[in-house]
C-alpha cells in the first residue's frame, strides 16, 4: 500500500511540473529586434547617454554639406603644359600640337556662413579655377575660389546665395576619445552619405601634407572609423548634436578606399584657417622660429637631457619670436596658454590657431624647473 501511495504521488508531481513547464513556454515571446516600435538603445559616455539612433545629428548636418564639381579650364591646361617639357615633341618635332585634357574631380563641402562661404580642402580645388557647387535641395551654383592653404589643406570657396542652411560650430577642444560621430560628405559622387564611428585619437600626425613655401605642415587630425572615401575630402565631421568638429580631410589605406580610419582638420583650427582666408585671402601664420621634436626617452638620451613629456626645443632662428623671448635650445615645451603640449602636433596646432602680434604664455621645462616665458607671435619672415 505504501509503495503504491508512493508511485501516485511521484506522478501526480510529475504531471504539475509537465503542465507548468507548458504553461510558461505558452506565453508569447518578445523579440526585440522584430518589435515595430523597440526602445532606443543607449549608450553612456562624457555626461550623459546619446541615443544609437543619429537622425536628428544627420538632419542638421546634411543640409549645410554641399557637392563640389572642381574643372581645370581649357587655358588652365594649356599654361600647366607649358611649364614641362612636352616629350612627344622629341620624336614628332616642335610642330606637333599636343592639346592636354583639363582636369577635374568632386569632392565636399561645408556651408559656413548662411551668404555662402564654404569650407573644404585644398587638394579637392587646388589644380582648378571653376567650380560647380549643389546643395542638398539640388541648387547648383558657379564658385570662386576666395583662398587657400597648402600647409593645413583648407579652402575657402564663395557661392552667391543668402539663407543658406549653414553649419553649427563645435568645439573640437571637447571632443574625447570613443566618442560617437558622423561623417558626412560624397563619396564617390553618392551625396549625402552619412557614416557613424568614435574618435579613435586626436592629435594626430600622419606626415601626407607636403611642405610649401618654407613652412611646416600641421596635422593634428581627429581620427575616427567613421568611413570615409574618395569624395568625402571637405566634408564634415560632426558629433551627435549635429554640431561641426572637423572637416574630414584624409583616410589611412594602402587600396585607396577606406580601410579603417579617417582624419579631419579640427574644427577649432579650421575657424581661425577659413577666417583669415575670408579676410585676406590666405592664411596669417604666426612664426615661432624653432624646430621641435616629441620627446620620448631616445629623443632625451640623444640630447643628454632629462625625460620631461612634452616637445623639445631643437634649434631656433635667433629672430623669431621663441628666441626673443627667451627661449633656448633644449627646452621642453609642456604648456601653451595653460593647455598641456605632449606631442609636435599639438603644438603646431595650437600655435596655428594663434594670431600674429598675439602674446601667447609658453611653460618649458629647463633643467628640472619649469619657467613660463610670454612669447609675442611675429609674421613669419618675407622669403
């Protein structure tokens, strides 16, 4: 009797557990990714969460980035000829009429002020002298060229339009590594294209702008994974609000199409660059007069001084402004206006957003002491 009691009770159990277990896989099953209407999901960074969900950056931003069409003239070409030696007149003779294709290419543009001065780069317009802007409703407009800057490859073209849907500015000083942004420009002449990725480094220094005139080139390029591809040069770079934080400028690829990273001019030194253009048609860079180095502990060894990070003093022109304000060789630059200085770039960067006759506060390193020297920023010299 016991032994039968037993066996009915185990499968009286057994069957609650069976029609328990049937119940609750009877209940309907939320599929997140299937949901018509899913929660937005978050990410955390800086002071608060910013939605994956980038429409409202992208509806601002698209508006003020323009297509530009640049075009070498048939004249332009002509004369670009005559600079070089043509090598089909050693066999057919100086009769022979060779007639060169004008150039062209596209690239992007920024809306910078609403009467229609538009930021881009050098490279995308420094071979042409026309040029063909259309906006994202479709408008097209004949530019010209207002100034350039091979140094820092910025450009400034002018439009004859007012109202125009101009760009907020940033502040590329407040942009942090990992943080959320988005490309947005042409590539490949598909306009209107927006990319998403983080910053992955700042103040970065990938040595592709080639020296003119005597000067050193800056770069100091925030570097994202956003992607970016030919036609994108001129774009912008702008964070989750919408607001500009660089113009997007260069990509590292040994294809010639996005492999990972993408470089843009930050924003704060793009403003003082296109602001100088405007005004007086280039770029007023104040002369610091040294040649530097980042240091790390070979650079230290090889000088014989102590490791400080910061950027050493190699040599200096006894005219230029670091020398006259006391300034010597092998000191270690650590501060500019208070702002740390740990790489050339920086430096560079932060000198090129200065004006010429500003007095800036320089704090270096000498000797194990740390000295702050006011440096007044003269024009570089006439050469």
């Amino acid at each position: 009797m016991n032994k039968f009691l037993g066996l009915f009770l185990a499968g009286v159990s057994g069957g609650l557990v069976v029609f328990g277990a049937s119940k609750l896989f009877d209940q309907p099953q939320t599929n997140t990714l299937a949901d018509s209407n899913p929660p937005a999901k978050q990410v955390f960074y800086g002071g608060g969460p910013v939605p994956f969900d980038f429409t409202k950056a992208a509806d601002r931003a698209m508006p003020a980035v323009v297509h530009i069409k640049a075009s070498e003239s048939r004249k332009t070409a002509l004369q670009r000829q005559q600079q070089y030696n043509n090598p089909f007149r050693f066999f057919f003779g100086d009769n022979y009429n060779f007639e060169p294709q004008p150039r062209s290419g596209t690239g992007s543009g920024v809306i910078y002020t609403s009467d229609g001065y538009i930021l881009t780069n050098n490279h995308v317009v420094d071979f042409a002298d026309e040029f063909v802007v259309t906006l994202h409703d479709n408008r097209e407009f004949r530019a010209r060229l207002v100034g350039k800057d091979a140094n820092t490859d910025m450009a400034v073209i002018k439009i004859d339009a007012d109202d125009l849907p101009n760009v907020e500015i940033g502040n590329s000083d407040e942009v942090r590594v990992g943080e959320w942004v988005l490309a947005v420009g042409n590539p490949f002449d598909l306009t209107s294209t927006v990319t998403a990725g983080i910053v992955s480094a700042k103040a970065r220094n990938i040595n592709i702008i080639r020296s003119k005139n005597g000067s050193a080139p800056i770069e100091s390029f925030i570097q994202t994974d956003a992607a970016v591809n030919p036609g994108n040069s001129g774009g912008a770079l702008v964070d989750t609000d919408g607001k500009l934080i660089g113009i997007n400028t260069a990509i590292a690829t040994p294809t010639g199409v996005f492999a990972g990273y993408s470089f843009a001019i930050p924003v704060n030194l793009v403003k003082r660059i296109a602001d100088d253009l405007i005004k007086y048609g280039e770029y007023r860079r104040p002369y610091l007069g040294v040649d530097i180095a980042t240091m790390d502990s070979n650079v230290a060894e090889q000088l014989s001084i102590p490791y400080t990070q910061g950027v050493v003093v190699t040599q200096l022109d006894p005219q230029g402004s670091a020398a006259l304000s006391g300034i010597q060789s092998n000191d270690v630059v650590t501060k500019i206006n208070g702002k740390n200085v740990t790489t050339s770039a920086e430096l560079l960067e932060l000198l090129g957003r200065s004006k010429v006759g500003e007095t800036v506060t320089l704090s270096a390193v000498r000797n194990g002491r740390t000295k702050d020297f006011s440096v007044t920023l003269k024009a570089r010299p006439t050469e």
